[in-house]
C-alpha cells in the first residue's frame, strides 16, 4: 500500500473500535498478527512488517499459525502502543475473498477514482479504507474458489488490484467502513471472475480480428457461467432500453462469455424482447467488441443486474452440485481443466458447491436437517427493541383509519426508542437512534409534530441530538419496488442504499409512513405486496434495526382485525407484529363517562394479530392532545390515558353510606337488586343517582362492592310478589369498618 509512515498517526490509531459487524466472523479465528510502520532508507516506500501479538517483539511468518493470535491479543498490543495496526492472515480461510484496491483513493478529500467507486458499486460488500487512506479494502464472502489465489491486476490511473483468497499472505485490517458501503459480507465471486478476466491479456489471434469466428478468450467463470449468463439475462428486464444500455449489457455478455457463440446468442435472445430488437445489430457490435474489448465489466455487472430486479435470484451454478465428470463443456474443454491451462500456478478455476437452502434446489439437492440439542446451548434471545411489537431484524405493521392518530403514536414511539424513555408508557427495551421517513408530509410538517411531542412530554430538544434522523418523501422519495411496462416487478438501487445508511447511521428503529408510499405495486395484489413485505424484512435483517410500516385501514375496517388493513393481505401475514389504532366507541365512552363530543380524542390500540382483544380497562389507551407551538400553530401529539377509577369521586364515608343504601330493604319493603333486568329494583338507578356517574359505571362500582363482599346476593320474600325473589343485603360488620376507618383519616 502507498503513503508514508509519517502519514500515519500511531499510539492507538490502528485500534479498530467499535469493530464493524461484518469483521465479527474475521475477529472471531486466530489468524491476527499485528504490524509497526518501517522507514526504509533506499527511498522505496514505507514497509509493514509482521509482529506477534503476543510477543510484539518477535517477527510472525504467514506460514506459521504458532505466530498468530486472537483478535483481543492484537488489539491489546495495539492499544499499549507496541504496534501500529493489527493484520489479518489469510491461509486456509476459504470463506472470504479479498480485494486490496490501491491508489484509488485522495487521502484528503476521500474522493475515489471511477474504476475505484464501480467496484464499490458491484462488489456491494464491507469495504474499508487502508491505512494510508489512499487505498481501500473489499472484503467477500467466497460462494466457489477452492484453490488458493493471490494476482494482480493493473488498473487506470496508475492503480491496481490485489486479489486474495486463501493464499499465505496477510492484509492490514483498519475498520475504517467506507461511507457509501454495507457494513455485511455479501458474495464477491462474479467480481473476481471479473477482475482475474482483466489480468490475462488477449489472445494474439483476437487481435485485430476481422473474419471468421473469434477464437475463444480464456477466462477462468467462462466455462461455468454459460448457464449463469442465461439465467441473469433472463431476470433483467428489457422495455426498449436505450442504445446505451443496451450496448453495456451486451459488452458484459461478451466479456463474461469470452466472446463465445453461446454468449451471443443469450445476448441476441434477450435483446429480442425489445421492439427495437435486430440481429444484425447485434452482430455487427459483439465483432466489434473483438477489435475493441471491452474492460471493467462482466458477470459481476450481469448479477447485479438480475439481483437488481429480483432479489431472491441465485445463480444456477449455485443451486447444481457440480462435480468434474457432470462439469459443463465449452469448446470441448471441460470446466476447470484445459480451458485453465494457461493460467498462473497461483490462480485456481472456480470449484462451484451447493449451499444448503439454495433457491432453486432440485430435489435431489434437498437435504433433511437432523435436530441437534446442543443447538439450544447456542440460542439467542428475541431482541425487542420496544413494547411487544417492534424488535430488531423484524418488519411490524401500524394501522388505523384517518384522523385517529397514527402518524404522533408513531412518532411517540419513535421518540420512546430514541430517548429510551417509555413517553406512551410502553417498556423500551433496546434503546438507540431512530429515523422517521414520512413519505407525505413535507419536512417542516414533520419538524412541526416532533416539536409538539417534545413539548407534550415537556423533553428539551438538545437530548435528541445524534439520536433522530427527519426525512420527507416529498425531498428525498423513499420507493424500493415499481413495475416495469411489462408488468414485472423490481427492486430499485434505494433498497442497498438504504441498509447502507441504516447500517453507517447504527439505526435500531426506522419508522416509515406511509407504507404505499414505498412502493409502486398495486397493494390489492398478495404477489405484488409480498415482493415489497419482502424488501423490507430484508432490509430490517440486512441493517439489524427494527421497521414499522405505518398503513392505512380499509373503508368500514374494524380495529383488532388484521384484514382491516388496506390493500392485500400478505403485508399483515410478512409482519412480525400488527397493531391496530381506533377511536373510542360510544359504548366504552359510556363506561368511562366521556362525553359524545370528546370520545374522539381517545383511542386504543390493540393487537390485529390476536383473535382476543383485553377488555377495555386492561386495552392500551391514547389521548390525542393538541399542543401549541412557540409559532402558533396548533399540532397533535400523544400520551398515555389510563380510565379513571369510578370510586374517584367517592370517598370512604361516601362509600359506607352507599352500600348501606343497597344494601338495606327499601321503604316498600323490596330489596335492590344486582341484575339490570330488574328495571324497577336494579342497584344502578340509586348509584347513578348518589353518585351522578354513568349506567355503565354504576355497573362497575356495582361489581366492585360485591367483589370485596361489602354486599352480598341473598334469597328474601317479596311482599309485592309474595314469594321468594333474589335481592342485596349488605355486611354490618363491612360498613361499620369503613366507617371507623374514614374517622381515623379525617382525625388524622
């Protein structure tokens, strides 16, 4: 790597602290050594010796595992001083394939040179900037190299890539994430292909070829990636793509294809879909590609391609054991034996294996997994990130009709995450950053509603900072899923953008409102909603924080009903959890003695996806309340509302004379009585009356009474009816005790 020592600050600067999450599988084998920048006095640029960790004294050797150590053993030495960074060996890690990218990178400004930035863009895994700062690091996971790789190829502008994979050599490791990549290993297989592709130069009998049939180019993805090439073409879509496009789909073909007939003619049948389509047009440009190739594209830019319009989409190499006697043949050759012969001894073809699970699987891949007890030893804990909806890797769902509220809960519960404070009273059990992506309201509307539930909760605004990220649809669209002319349905590059900013930003909530604004599906369609429910599981798992989806009810939708929800019902079936907002009917308003005209104000939430919704005194309760802003403006904000007790306004005494009432035979001789059926003698008449409380709180204060046994249901004789009838009669002893106990409290 270039640069300086003396451009490197030392004592603790190669510490990699917090270590990314896609370096926790490196951290965890004992392949680190550490290293001490060198001055060397002949001018060549600065060396970077290996140390152990352990002992920092003593040189380390990639061909020694005795000289290599753990991850806390290297970053020990780092931070006492005793090195400059930590490094990581890569002999028998056959997981991983690495990309060392040198000067490619302004160490000042951090701008990267274009071949630079495309590889960033197609390798779409962890990425770090080295310790000069004029390089970068690509670190991926391995899908089909078996044999061990260490090549260099000579880019533009003076730069060049190193590739590594299981060869006895080490890489610094900085931690340093690069802003615009993921902090997640993904496959970089295609990207190397590529890479190794541009290292070999081209057969003389290529150059300046005119006539006949091109002579096949040496690559070592050729030979098994005609099938790859077919499947990734078949998943890209083609409604009449400008000439451009066009044109570098078909230079990837050819440079993934080495140029081959089968190559152009997978070319030639995808590009039939177009209207525009004409054989000879695709002729005449895969011979010109012979005069002049085509660099810096290939397989890796077809995948992306396919994985662009379907996520889900796995490379049939993949999805097939492959073994050398059913190894596909190009030109003759079988794969991984001639058509390799004239590469490297350092260089490998491509071994492709079956992973378990793959898309795709026959049934002869199909694999039944044996359960394994020593598994639980292992098992994680759901990580809940708030109440008992929204936890980390999930997608839940918050739905209500208009006017109820939705969009101050959602913030309210947004703010709880942020703060780790439970403003709705509702436990937050992993607090950390929250984003707010309204896809509706302008961004000052947004600023305004924040503003009110601050005030409402009276928290001072500076207790947010670093901690709540604002975003509006209308400045910044947030659309993951649209259908192409054709009817098909894709992902847009938004959806890795945005697990690369949840995952720089370190989110643990990302709270989007509303859910059709996200997507250009029709969301009466199961299939449609699916692919997009699915988008944003997958961007909850990629990023590790928790999604909640706020959506509208249909018209007439009832709240605790998942199909209330608007729209197919596959977003409700793909979440982890669905809650459900409505305002108070006039039963419940009734019962809580709230006026008609006020009831709208209180709202309750449930759960849509649980069948038994609580009873209303033990149901969530909101209170929908307006708070004025410094400037003016009246906006609603939300806080927990608890049902007053009935017995609020009834004090002790009040109480002892009350049930004495009941409970004692009426000036006609009758007794009251506990059942509503009983118009003329029921209990209720004299408690609404007493108390001036509602007939569904006389009902309450009622049942608390003969609950704690101060009144009791008895058999007496009715002299009206002249047989027995069933009536109250309270306890004596009850009464009087209250009483003595409503003294002691007015005498102390």
């Amino acid at each position: 790597m270039d640069g300086t020592a003396s451009q490197v600050q030392r004592d603790g600067d190669g510490l990699i602290c917090p270590l990314p999450d896609a370096l926790r599988a490196l951290a965890a084998r004992p392949h680190w050594v550490i290293w001490r920048w060198t001055e060397p006095t002949d001018g060549r640029k600065p060396d970077k010796p290996l140390f152990r960790a352990g002992d920092p004294w003593r040189h380390a050797s990639t061909q020694e595992p005795a000289s290599w150590d753990s991850f806390a053993a290297a970053m020990g030495a780092v931070a006492a001083g005793e090195a400059d960074g930590a490094g990581y060996v890569l002999r028998d890690d056959a997981a991983h394939i690495f990309l060392d990218l040198d000067a490619c990178r302004d160490p000042v400004t951090g701008a990267l040179t274009d071949w630079a930035q495309r590889l960033v863009e197609e390798a779409d895994s962890y990425t770090e900037v080295t310790p000069s700062g004029r390089g970068l690091r690509i670190i991926g996971l391995n899908e089909s190299l078996s044999a061990p790789i260490h090549r260099r190829v000579a880019m533009p502008e003076g730069g060049s890539v190193e590739i590594f994979h299981r060869c006895p050599r080490y890489v610094t490791v900085s931690g340093r994430l690069l802003r615009e990549a993921p902090d997640a290993l993904r496959p970089i297989c295609d990207v190397a292909a590529d890479l190794l592709l541009l290292a070999q130069p081209a057969s003389p009998a290529t150059v300046g070829h005119t006539d006949g049939p091109p002579a096949p180019r040496s690559h070592p993805d050729a030979a098994a990636s005609a099938d790859d090439i077919a499947a990734a073409l078949a998943q890209i879509p083609n409604a009449d793509l400008p000439w451009d496009e066009w044109s570098r789909i078909g230079m990837a073909v050819w440079r993934a294809s080495g140029g081959s007939a089968a190559g152009l003619a997978a070319w030639t049948a995808w590009s039939a879909k177009s209207s525009k389509h004409q054989d000879a047009a695709c002729a005449e440009r895969w011979q010109h590609w012979f005069r002049s190739p085509p660099d810096r594209i290939g397989f890796a830019s077809l995948y992306r391609l396919a994985r662009l319009a379907n996520p889900l989409w796995v490379k049939p190499s993949l999805v097939a054991a492959r073994t050398p006697a059913s190894a596909p043949q190009v030109g003759g050759q079988v794969a991984g034996q001639g058509a390799h012969a004239d590469w490297e001894g350092d260089v490998a073809a491509p071994q492709v294996s079956t992973p378990r699970g793959a898309q795709g699987a026959t049934t002869a891949d199909l694999v039944a997994t044996p359960f394994d007890p020593a598994e639980f030893a292992s098992l994680a804990p759901r990580e809940w990130v708030y109440g008992h909806f929204l936890i980390r890797r999930f997608v839940s769902v918050l739905g209500a009709p208009g006017g109820t509220g939705k969009t101050a809960y959602a913030i309210g519960v947004a703010l709880s995450v942020a703060l780790g404070r439970p403003l709705v009273e509702e436990p937050v059990h992993s607090p950390g950053r929250a984003w707010i992506y309204n896809l509706e309201d302008p961004r000052d509307e947004l600023l305004r509603r924040v503003q009110a539930a601050l005030i409402a909760h009276r928290i001072p605004p500076s207790d947010l900072a670093g901690r709540l990220f604002l975003d509006s649809g209308r400045e910044q669209p947030l659309i993951l899923a649209t259908r192409l002319p054709d009817g098909s349905t894709v992902a847009t590059p938004l959806v890795d953008a945005l697990i690369a900013e949840l995952t720089r930003r370190q989110v643990r909530l990302l709270v989007v409102d509303p859910f059709v604004k996200s997507h250009r599906l029709e969301e009466n369609r199961n299939d449609q909603v699916d692919f997009a429910a699915t988008l944003w599981s997958r961007v909850a798992d990629a990023a590790g924080c928790a999604v909640l989806l706020v959506h509208h009810f249909r018209k007439g939708g009832i709240a605790g009903d998942a199909d209330a929800f608007r729209g197919a019902s596959a977003l409700v079936d793909a979440a982890r959890a669905a809650v459900a907002l409505r305002a108070m009917d006039e039963k419940e308003a009734e019962r809580f003695g709230i006026d008609e005209d006020e009831r709208w104000f209180f709202v309750r939430a449930d759960n849509a996806k649980l069948n038994l919704a609580p009873r209303p005194l033990d149901a969530t309760w909101l209170q929908l309340r307006s708070i004025t802003l410094p400037n003016g403006d009246h906006v609603q904000a939300v806080a927990r509302w608890r049902p007053a007790s009935v017995f609020k306004d009834l004090t002790l005494a009040a109480s002892a004379d009350l049930i004495e009432q009941l409970g004692s035979p009426r000036d006609d001789g009758e007794r009251w009585s506990a059942r509503p059926q009983d118009s003329d003698r029921w209990a209720g008449t004299l408690i609404t009356s007493v108390v001036g409380c509602t007939e569904e709180q006389a009902r309450t204060i009622l049942a608390g009474y003969l609950k704690g046994q101060a009144l009791r249901i008895v058999d007496y004789q009715s002299p009206k009816q002249r047989k027995a009838r069933k009536g109250l009669e309270h306890d004596p002893q009850a009464v009087a005790g209250m009483r003595l106990h409503a003294q002691e409290e007015n005498d102390a």
